[in-house]
C-alpha cells in the first residue's frame, strides 16, 4: 500500500505540533507575565496544528490511492539536498577562506553541480565574480565580511 | 557614476574632518574601531558619530564606528571580546549588553570585557498626553491608589529598565496596575497621545519633538537628582515614589587593554566634554555627564549587573 | 521652494543614485527596503540634510519597485511586499508574457508612488489622526483582517492553507515574548532573541527552494523571443486594470498610515480585493495582467503614505521609515509635530525629491529591465550559481551572520518539502509577517481591559475590522465552494 501525500504531510505536521507544543510548555514562567502568558498563544497554535496535521491524515487515508507517494524521487531528493549541501559548505569554509574566496568557490562548484563542465571559463568567471562581490559589498557597501583565516598567516601576524 | 563619485568625495571629506591632529600624549594606534549594536541611524549609533567628531581632533586618532547587530549585542560583544587589546577595539555599551547576557547566557558576556570608561547617564522621565488630567507626579498616584487594578502604565519593551521601573513603582504603591509594554518607543507614544494608557515612561529624547510641540507633558525624571536642562522637572523621590532609573554609556574593550590607554581616554574625554560646542550637543539631547575612569566603571558595571540580575531573578524572568 | 532646494544642491545625482541602489538592493532576494537604505545611511553623514533624506527616499521607492522583477522572472520575491506579485507575474511569465508583466508592473509601480507621494502631500494631517486612532484592540482586529485573506490563497485547500498560516505563526513566536520578556524557542541561541525576519523565511521558502528544484530539472525551454520584449498595456487592457489600481490606492493608502505590516499586508489584500470585484476573477492565479497590477500598485502607494506617520508624529510605521528617521536624526533634525515649522525647506525638498525619484524609477526601469530578461536566460547553471552567491551575500550583510544564512538554507529545505508536500506558501508569508502583531496586540488588550475580551467590541475601529473579516471571509469560502463543485460539475 502507498501512503498518499497528504497522509505523510499530515503525519509530518502532527510531529512538528507536538514538538512546538512541548517546548512551548517548557518556556519558563515569569512574574512579568500577564494571564495568557508567554506560552498561552504558541500551546493553543500546537493544538490547533495537531488538529489539522491529524485532519488531513485523516483526509489522506480516506483517499488512498487517488495520488500515490513519488516513489522512485528519491535520487531527485538527494540531488536537491546536494544544492543544499553546497550551501551549509558555504557556512562552513568562509571563515577560514574569507567571503572573497568562497564567494568564488561556491559560483564554480553550484554551477558545476547544476551541470556545467569544469572549465578555464568557469573558473575565471568564479575568480572575477568573487573580486565584484568583495568589491561590492565589502568596499562600497562597508560590510564587515569574513576576511578569512589565511590573510592573517600571510600577512604574518 | 557622478553620483557615485561625488559619494566617494562626501566621504573623503567626512574622513579628513575627523583626521589626525595634534596630541601631546600619542595614541598607541592610528585608527579606533567602535563597535555598537544599534543599528545606523538609531539613538547610540547617532550618539557615537557626534561624539567621534569631538573626539577624534583631541586624541589624534581617527576613528570608524561599525555596527555589528544581531543577536541584541551578543553578536558585537563576542567580536570585541576577541579583538586586538591594543586600543585599537571598543564596544559602546548600554544597559542592553548587560541584560542580554543575563537573559540569554552567550558564550561572549558582559563579563568577557573590560569597562574602559562611562560618560553619559540617559534621564529616564514619566510623561503624558497635554489632555491628561494628571498634572503632577503626586496626581497619578493618588488615582492608582483610589482606583486599584485601575491605572494604565507603558514602557517601550517588555525586558526593559523602564518596564521593570514601572513594576516596582506598581508594587511599591499597591496599586497593582496594567502595565503595557510595546515594540519600542514609537508604539508606546502613540498609546500616550490616543489616550489608551494614563502615563509612559522613556528616554527623554524619544518624547523631545512632542514635548517641542506641546503634544505631551512630562511629569517626573527618574533620577537622583533633577536634571540640569530642566530645572522645574521635579524627580520622582521628590514626589515621594524612590525610584531612580540609570540607563548608562560608555564604552569597554578586550580583556588586556593596558592601563595607560584607559588614562589616556579619560583624559581626553574630560576635555571633550568641557568643549562648549559637544557641550551643546549633549545637553540639547539632556543627557547627564557621568564621566567615571576605569577603576570606578568597573565596579561600576558589576554592581549594576548585580542589582539587575537580582531583580530579574525576583521577578521570576530568569532562573 | 521645493523646486530650489532640489535644483541647488546635489539632490536630483543623488536621488538617481539611490533609485538605481533601490532597485538593485530591492531585486536582490535576501536584501529588504530597510536593508538596502541602511546600507547607504553611513554614507550620508556628510550630505546636506536634504540631500540625504532625498536620496534615501529614493532608496526606499526603488527597493519597493525592485522586489517585483525577481517575483515575475524567477518566481522568488526580491522584498517582503513583493510576494502577492509572485502568483500571477511568474504564471505570466511562464506563459511567454514576461515582458508586459514587467511593463505592467512597472507603469502601475509608477502610478501606486505617484498616488502614495499626492496622499502625503495633501492628507497628511487627517491620515496622522487616523495613525493615532489604532489601539491595541483596534491592531489586532487589522492583524485578524490581514489573516482572514489566507482563505483565499489557499489555492484549492482551505485545509492547508491552514496548516500554512499556522506554521507561519508558529516562526513568528520564536524571539523575545512581547509582554514577559522571556525568550521564547530560542534554544539559548542570541541570534533568536530579536526573532525571525519575514525576509528570511520569504528567502528561504522561495529562492532556495527554486534553486533546489531548478538543479533536479532539466534546462528550462528558451522563452519565446516575442515575451522578452518589454512591453506595455494598451488602452484596452489599461481600462481593464483600472479598477485593481484604484482598490490598490485606497488600501495601500490605510495599510501604509497605520504602523505594522505596511507594504506587504497591503499587496495581499489588494490581490485579494482585485480578484472578488474583477470582471475576470477566474483567471486570477492563471496570469492575469490584473494580479499583478494591483498589488504593485498597492506596495508603491505605501512608499508614499508610510512616510505619514513619521514626517507628521515623529513615529516610524515601518523598519523602512526607522532607517529614514535615523537619516533625519544624523543630521539633527527631529521629525514630528515642529519639523514643518521648524525646516520647511526640507519637507518640500524631500517631497521634491519623491517626485523626482519616482519619474527617475520609471526612466530606470525601461533601462534595466531588457538587459534583465536576457539575463534569466543565461543557461541555468550560472543562474543557479549566482543566485545563491547572491542570497548569500545579501542575507550576510543585514547582520553580519552565518547563523542567519543557516537560517535561510532551513527554511529553503522546509520549502522543498512543502512544495513536495502541495502546502501553499503564501498563507505561510501572511501568517510570519501578522503573527507577532497580531499575538502582541491581543495579550496588550487583555492587559488593558484586565482580562475582559469584551474589549475587541467596545472600541469602534476593532468592531468594524472585525465585522469585516468575518464577512469578507466567508463570502470567499461560499465562493471557492461554488467555484469548486463548478469544475467539479464538468470534469
């Protein structure tokens, strides 16, 4: 038997209420409080979500079968999260590379993952992209990038 | 593009106003970076710009204000805690660093700097709409003691110094008051002007352009003594409710700036603050001069941490 | 005077330049109006008053416009307001009519700041006294107003329309309480404290959610040459969009006045207005050349009537009109009741530039906008690429914060899932960007009234705003019953 969608959407939203409503009844109470109370509005969200997360399984069991689960999209899936793996990359390397550097890196590697041979126009694009955004928003714009671990071995301090 | 150059020149210009000029004691460091977590264009933000302008041509220095927000000042405290101990590094504190770091328990605290100096002190006042039957302190008072459960209060936001002044001011006269917090100062002064609460409290230049307009009327400052600027404005001791708010500014650096740097800053703002022209700037804003070294901010911000903490903890806010 | 004030100084260079930053800053997604002028509000200290105020108005009329270029091109809304524009600009898109979509967005864009700018400059005394007649009671019921549109951005389901607008809700929870002060889902981290920004979540679910469906996808077919023209309504399809634009003045002009949700509540219940009184209401969602002329004319008027509040009270209706106000601050001017007494010269320098702003936005805009489209049909990869870079970018310089880019790739997965899922996202947006003022304002009344709900009724302008989100409400599920057992009835 397949689950339909809105089954596992149901089912997922369910979850995701009672794990609201649980640190919703863990938020400390304070004095300050008035009579609803930090925790009155997000318990009575938890419940309300629950109630709904619970109808459309409900709805999703009556109608089995009238709009099956993707089953073989799980290599679909994965190469979405892929992207998303790039991304937390991003988070990860800037503070060593330094926002310049990794603003480069993510253009060639995305545009790599997306399907673009790896090429010498790649590469050049991502290195003069990353000169524009350092240029952009680091000088013009003043932002405090991340100047990256490396500059300050090679400046040598 | 012209444009553009012409905001290149504007800013050149702006660089070379606040350019090295003369000291007897040279500074350590040729640029000074202040760090606040206000946003630009926000009360301290604006505070430290006028104050680098006076600042700069004394000391020799020229200085650069960055504004790291995020996290309500975790955010600029952790840089400034792990910046250059040279002089070259500050962070411009207000009560908020303090109270964040009670409330959220960052890695980087109030502790993890070193208090250089505290310059000005930020009156606190109680005020209301010109229709406002309350003429005095004395008034409102006498109206939440008659009508219990009655009176409405409202301070800008809901951890605030201000909110926990009205708390204690509702304990301290039985009146068990509603007290209404809001999103900052704006929402509060539009619930004083509608009518919707019998009094606010706030900063004194948040309610400045009303009070030019004659839209509101202030009844009490809640400090020690009366502010200068404002001679007939009666404290609200005098008005037989103690209560005294110190919202404070200053600034602190990494652990490790040496001695001789935080002298040489005290020195210099000494004779900042005696120039007449920064003299007018701040007594237009009426903030209260209270220049203390680093000796005595230290024990300062420790035991104003400590009395904060304390009241939170009675409060129930946190644990 | 005006005129004088502008012509003298560097106002007109200046106002050109923030137009072109507006409009660049408000097409970036992750990058708000509030962003993109606090960016360029250091640079303003050593203007002339005038001059700076000027050109971050300007900043503030092309940033608005801005948002809606990504909407219609890449389906992911550069500003907060530009959300409501996404369901029909890209359904026109898609169906090879990017070009009008742009044109109609921009004319109407035009009109929408021209309306807001004449609203400030004539009604600003009546509009303050309508800004200072909202009590709590009185914003809570405009939140409920504001929400009861979910109903109808539904798309199909009121069911999960639901789920999305109560899980919208749930993220605007997260932060400081409004009353206590306790933080709340914050999980000890201090980035939390202050809360989730709309933009982030608007960020997340739509660019990354895109990019991470676009990279499972093969390469998009070439649109047709015809579509990326740039092009503009004729008088026939004009007088059809003339009663959106007018639905659009009017809300935009109240939604802008009273401080809260502004632009973006605006745009969805001028969508949401324009489709119940529109000749064609079935092909709303479907392309319609009205669903995007409305609510772009409603977000532009709000550049105008927002200034209302800060120019007349001193008080800022939006993060937008608090970095104006920090503009105005920096050069020691105060806003509020004396600043027409006191500097008139900036007043009508600042309505001056307005005008010029936005009359520089329209010359702007039939610039950029054809290289635009033939930048979106870049082969998919560097789009791709670039737009990540982009978002990263500009999510990074609202607060210098890796955790905030965290943030967006969460909300870009939650995204996928619902996407995968059939969970609209627009009721989500509604639910994120009301859920604070409407909870803040709900618990501030009970304070008020100790207790007493009764409250909501007895103060008039909550009574009315609640009546009519019941109504307004209702008529919309009746309908979207009938309209379902329609096509039911013919399949």
């Amino acid at each position: 038997m397949t689950l339909s969608r809105d089954a596992i959407a149901g089912a997922f939203v369910a979850a995701l209420a009672l794990g609201y409503w649980l640190v919703a009844d863990d938020i400390p109470r304070s004095l300050l409080a008035d009579a609803v109370g930090a925790e009155g509005v997000p318990k009575v969200l938890g419940i309300l979500l629950g109630a709904l997360g619970l109808a459309l399984i409900w709805r999703g069991i009556r109608r089995v079968g009238e709009r099956g689960a993707d089953r073989a999209r799980w290599r679909v899936h994965a190469r979405a999260m892929g992207l998303l793996a790039v991304g937390l990359g991003y988070i990860v390397v800037i503070p060593w590379l330094g926002f310049a550097v990794t603003t480069a890196l993510l253009i060639v590697v995305a545009a790599v993952y997306a399907g673009r041979p790896l090429g010498r126009d790649l590469v050049l694009i991502g290195a003069v992209s990353g000169a524009v955004f350092w240029f952009v928003f680091a000088k013009l714009l003043s932002v405090s990038v991340p100047p990256g671990s490396w500059t300050g071995l090679w400046m040598g301090s | 593009m012209q444009a553009f150059r012409f905001l290149v020149l504007t800013f050149a210009c702006a660089a070379l106003a606040i350019g090295p000029g003369q000291a007897q004691n040279k500074y350590p460091v040729s640029t000074v970076t202040l760090v606040t977590h206000s946003s630009p264009g926000s009360g301290s933000d604006v505070f430290l710009r006028e104050l680098i302008r006076h600042l700069g041509p004394e000391m020799g220095v020229s200085f650069v204000v960055e504004n790291v927000r995020g996290g309500s000042g975790a955010t600029a405290v952790a840089k400034v805690a792990r910046g250059p101990a040279d002089g070259s590094m500050f962070y411009a504190t207000t009560p908020t660093y303090i109270q964040t770091t009670l409330l959220s328990k960052p890695q980087f605290g109030y502790d993890s700097l070193d208090p250089l100096v505290t310059v000005f002190f930020d009156p606190e006042v109680i005020f209301v709409r010109t229709e406002s039957p309350f003429r005095s302190l004395k008034d409102v008072v006498a109206y939440s003691q008659k009508n219990i459960g009655r009176a409405k209060w409202g301070a800008a936001n809901p951890g605030s110094l201000e909110r926990i002044a009205l708390e204690r001011m509702s304990k301290l006269l039985g009146a068990r008051a509603a007290i209404v917090t809001h999103e900052g100062g704006g929402d509060l002064l539009i619930n004083v002007l509608n009518g919707t609460l019998d009094i606010g409290v706030g900063e004194i230049q948040e309610v400045s352009s009303q009070l030019e307009a004659k839209k509101v009327r202030l009844l009490a400052s809640l400090t020690d003594q009366r502010i200068q600027t404002l001679p007939d404005l009666k404290t609200a001791k005098e008005e037989g409710v103690d209560l005294v708010v110190t919202k404070f500014r200053g600034l602190a650096g990494p652990k490790g700036v040496p001695d001789a740097v935080a002298a040489q800053w005290e020195a210099a703002m000494k004779k900042v603050l005696a120039k007449p022209e920064y003299k007018a700037v701040y007594e237009k804003e009426n903030l209260i001069v209270a220049l203390k070294g680093r000796a005595e901010s230290r024990s300062f911000t420790t035991a104003f941490a400590k009395e904060v903490e304390t009241t939170l903890r009675d409060l129930g806010v946190v644990k | 005077m005006a005129w004088h004030a502008l012509t003298q100084s560097w106002a007109i260079p200046a106002a050109l330049f923030g137009v072109i930053w507006g409009i660049f800053g408000g097409a970036l997604p992750g990058i708000s109006p509030s962003i993109a002028m606090a960016l360029l509000l250091p640079f303003t200290y050593g203007m002339q008053p005038v001059v700076a105020v000027v050109m971050l108005a300007a900043v503030y009329v092309g940033a608005e416009y801005g948002g809606s270029i990504p909407a219609i091109l890449i389906r992911t809304p550069g500003t907060n307001a530009a959300a409501a524009t996404t369901i029909d600009g890209y359904e026109m898109n898609r169906q090879g009519r990017a070009g009008l979509a742009l044109g109609i967005s921009l004319s109407c864009g035009l009109i929408g700041g021209l309306f807001g700018l004449l609203m400030l400059i004539v009604m600003t005394e009546p509009l303050a006294r309508v800004a200072l007649a909202f009590t709590p009671p009185a914003y809570f019921a405009l939140g409920v107003l504001g929400l009861s549109v979910i109903a109808s951005l539904s798309g199909g389901s009121l069911l999960k329309g639901l789920i999305a607008g109560v899980v919208g809700f749930m993220v605007a929870t997260v932060g400081t309480d409004p009353v206590s002060g306790v933080p709340r889902f914050t999980f000890g981290e201090p980035d939390l404290l202050t809360g989730i920004r709309p933009i982030l979540v608007m960020v997340g679910l739509f660019a990354v959610s895109e990019m991470l469906i676009q990279v499972t996808e093969p390469d998009w077919t070439k649109t047709e040459q015809s579509g990326m023209r740039l092009e503009f309504p004729d008088w026939k399809l004009w007088k059809r969009l003339v009663p959106g634009q007018a639905i659009g003045c009017a809300i935009g002009t109240f939604e802008g006045v009273t401080p809260g949700a502004g632009g973006t509540v605006a745009a969805f219940m001028t969508y949401n207005e324009a489709k119940r009184w529109s000749k064609h209401p079935e092909e709303f969602g479907k392309g319609s050349p009205e669903g995007v002329a409305a609510p772009e004319c409603a977000n532009n008027v709000v550049t105008g009537s927002a200034l209302v509040p800060l120019l007349s009270l001193g008080i800022p209706g939006s993060n937008s009109a608090a970095v104006l106000l920090g503009g105005f601050l920096i050069h020691g001017l105060s806003p509020g009741p004396m600043l027409f007494e006191r500097t008139p010269d900036v007043v009508y320098g600042l309505y001056g530039g307005l005008l010029v702003a936005n009359a520089l936005m329209f010359i702007v805009g039939l610039i950029i906008l054809p290289p635009c489209l033939w930048l979106v049909n870049r082969p998919k990869p560097y789009l791709i690429a670039f737009i990540l870079a982009l978002i990263f970018a500009g999510v990074f310089s609202i607060h210098q914060s890796m955790f905030d880019i965290g943030l967006v790739l969460g909300f870009g997965l939650l995204g996928y899932a619902m996407r995968h899922l059939d969970l609209p996202f627009l009721p989500m947006v509604l639910g994120v960007v009301l859920g604070h003022m409407v909870e803040s304002n709900y618990r501030r009344s009970l304070v008020l009234s100790g207790g007493d709900h009764t409250i909501f009724l007895q103060d008039p302008v909550s009574l009315g705003l609640l009546i009519a989100s019941i109504a307004l409400m209702s008529y919309t599920i009746v309908r979207e019953r009938r309209a379902a057992k329609q096509t039911a009835g013919v399949t």
